[in-house]
C-alpha cells in the first residue's frame, strides 16, 4: 500500500479539472488511481503476449544480422561494398533497419521516458558509468596478467590498428562529433528497446541487462577478428559498459539521453587520441573519476533516495519492485511517522530525510515547493 504522502492531490495549473484519485508522481507522470491498474496499462492475454515476444524476438534478429551484415555482406556480395563503403550506406542498414524494425514490430512503448529526470539520469548515469569503468580496469588488468603468465605473445596482437581510428584518420573531429551521433543510435536500440522491453515485463532488471549487455559486446565483432586470441582483454569493458548504461536508465526511470551521452563522450574520446592523445585520456578519464567520485559519495551515504517507479511506469503493468540496493519491497515513511518533516503544501516545504546525502539529485525534497512532487523514491538505510 502506498503511503499517504504519495496519495495526496497536488494541484498544479491546468490540472484543476483533473479527476479525484489521480495521483502525481515525478516527472507528472500522472496514475489514474480510480480505475484498476490493468485498464491504465493493459495485460496480454497468453496468445498477445507470445505474439508480442515473437515480434521482439524478430527485431533483435534483424538488428543483429543487419549490424552483423557489414562483417560478411560485402564479401558475399560485392556489389553491396558501394552500400558498406560509404558512410551514409552503411548507416541506413546499421542502424536504420534495426530502427525501422523495432518501430514497426515493437512500437515505441519502452522509449516514453526516454526524456525524463534528466537530473537523475545524469547522477545514476555517472554514478554505474564509473563504477563499472573501474571494475573494468580491474578485470583487464587482472587478464593481463594471465596473459603475461600463459601467453604473452598474444599481447603484442594489441598492437595491431584499431579499424575504427583507421577510419578517422582523415578527418578525426569529423569522428569526434559523429559519435555523439552512433551514441544515440545504439543506447536507442541497446538500452532503449532491448533492454527497455523487459522493464516491468520480469521480476528483476540484472538478467536482461547481462544477457543484453552480452548481445551489446558480440555485436563488436571488428575487435574479434582484428586482435584475435588478445580480443578477451577488450570484450569485458564492451560488457560492463553496457551494464552500466543499462543499470542508469533502471534508476533513472528510463532515461536514454544522459546515457546516450556518455556513449558518445567515450567514443570521442577515442577519436580524440587521433588529434592529441594526452586530450583524448584527459576526457576518458576524467568521465571515469567523476563517475567514481558520485560512486563513493553514494556509496558513503547513511541513507539514500531510491527510483520506485510507480505501477504503469514501465511497459507493462507488473512494474518490478525486486533487486533494488535495499532489496526488495518497502515504501517510503509516511509524513506523519516523523522520518520525514516539513508538509508538502505548507510554507516551508519537504525537507531533506535525516541523513541523506546533500545531492539535490537525489533528493527531491530539495527541490523548490513549486517542483515538489510526492515521492516515488524509497530511502535505505545502509547497515
């Protein structure tokens, strides 16, 4: 039962017409709590349900063979090198037909709140983004290490070229922006339909996003086929990179621009080495320290704000409440048990949770009364 802070009316302009029982959450996402959860976001039956997962079976199946194609079209095909060997081509089936795809089989359901909590997403987005960049030092470093032990001469296939910097040679800045560009077509596919789709459809988040984040690194096949026997040194970041992406759009609330972004700064980054290479690490790195020094400042929190989307945020009606830091379960106090002080419609507003970090990221109650809104953010209190 959700507490009686969230089940308050908060009048805004133009909601005065509003039907009794709707309830705001952030970001005015609005719930129409009068009518049962199912007719808000309606249930497949067995038979819709199996169709529907047949036809998102299909757009990944599309997706992978279309990014795939550009490995081995061109060879089978010849004449399709003049599609492959121009950048306007190579985008239209890349990236296009997965698109086209997902838009036609899928629908754009699992991208609604692709714009929301942008103050959040970039929190949660920095936050998984350099948790997970050190986790991956951590692992290469160790693989190295086994490398040097069992068979260091296949380290000197590292040094072979990197096919994509070969591509930019010519024009790096070009490279440099554009790949703001390919950051937003693949969090839109990767995180945002792959991975999205099963938010809310599954009891937790962490299988899709290992499973996706997996797809998300094999579709690399460039570094297979261009380091061979060294490629298992680079696939674990591909990996834990998706992982991050996909964890910051969960806490976010499903949020792709920030993570988006950060796709693109990474990919910059490497283009960046082409035109100096103390600029391109500087940029990479300092990504990785910030999103470490947000990391432990979280992490070193007595108590912080969880995102508990509310029934109907995701695609589907089941909305998971497991597998969050806290665990399972659990709402947020309501204001009269005294863990929270301050009333939301009184002069003061809400204040700040006992405690709880100084990060107006993710503490909404430090938000300006005007931007209040009922919390749909669980605090756990760390043990």
């Amino acid at each position: 039962m959700r507490p009686s802070c969230c089940n308050r009316r908060r009048t805004q302009p133009g909601t005065a017409d509003r039907p009794n029982g709707y309830v705001a959450f952030l970001d005015d996402a609005y719930v129409d709590r009068t009518v049962p959860a199912t007719s808000t976001q309606s249930v497949s039956p067995q038979g819709g349900a199996s169709r529907e997962f047949a036809r998102y079976a299909a757009a990944v199946a599309i997706t992978v063979v279309a990014i795939a194609s550009q490995y081995f079209a061109p060879q089978l095909v010849p004449a399709l090198k003049a599609v492959y060997d121009n950048l306007p081509g190579d985008l239209c089936v890349v990236y296009g037909i997965p698109v086209v795809a997902f838009v036609i089989l899928v629908g754009t359901g699992p991208l609604r709140h692709a714009t929301d909590r942008l103050r959040s997403a970039v929190w949660e987005g920095f936050r998984w983004y350099g948790s997970m960049a050190a986790v991956a030092l951590v692992v290469t470093a160790m693989l190295t290490v086994a490398y040097t032990i069992l068979d260091p001469s296949a380290l000197a296939l590292l040094d072979r070229p990197n096919p994509a910097l070969e591509l930019a040679q010519g024009n790096p800045w070009f490279f440099v922006g554009f790949s703001f560009v390919i950051g937003a077509f693949e969090e839109t596919i990767f995180r945002g339909w792959i991975f999205g789709f099963w938010l809310g459809r599954t009891p937790g988040w962490i299988g899709p996003a290992i499973w996706t984040s997996v797809l998300f690194a094999a579709v690399h096949l460039y570094y297979g086929t261009t380091y061979g026997a060294a490629a298992p040194l680079i696939f674990p970041t591909l990996f834990l990179t998706g992982f991050a992406f996909a964890a910051a759009m969960r806490y976010s609330g499903g949020n792709i621009v920030v993570i988006a972004l950060l796709h693109g700064a990474t990919d910059a980054a490497a283009y960046l080495t082409l035109v100096s290479p103390a600029d391109g690490l500087v940029l990479h790195y300092g990504l990785v320290t910030i999103g470490l020094a947000i990391a432990l400042a979280t992490y070193l929190s007595l108590t912080y704000r969880v995102f508990d989307p509310p029934v109907g945020w995701w695609p589907s009606a089941s909305t998971s409440r497991s597998e969050l830091p806290c665990g399972a379960g659990g709402e947020p106090p309501p204001w009269s048990s005294g863990r929270l002080s301050g009333s939301p419609t009184g002069g003061e507003g809400a204040r700040r949770v006992p405690g709880t970090p100084s990060v107006s990221i993710l503490n909404r109650s430090r938000l300006p009364l005007e931007e209040w809104r009922p919390p749909t953010m669980r605090t756990c209190a760390r043990s």
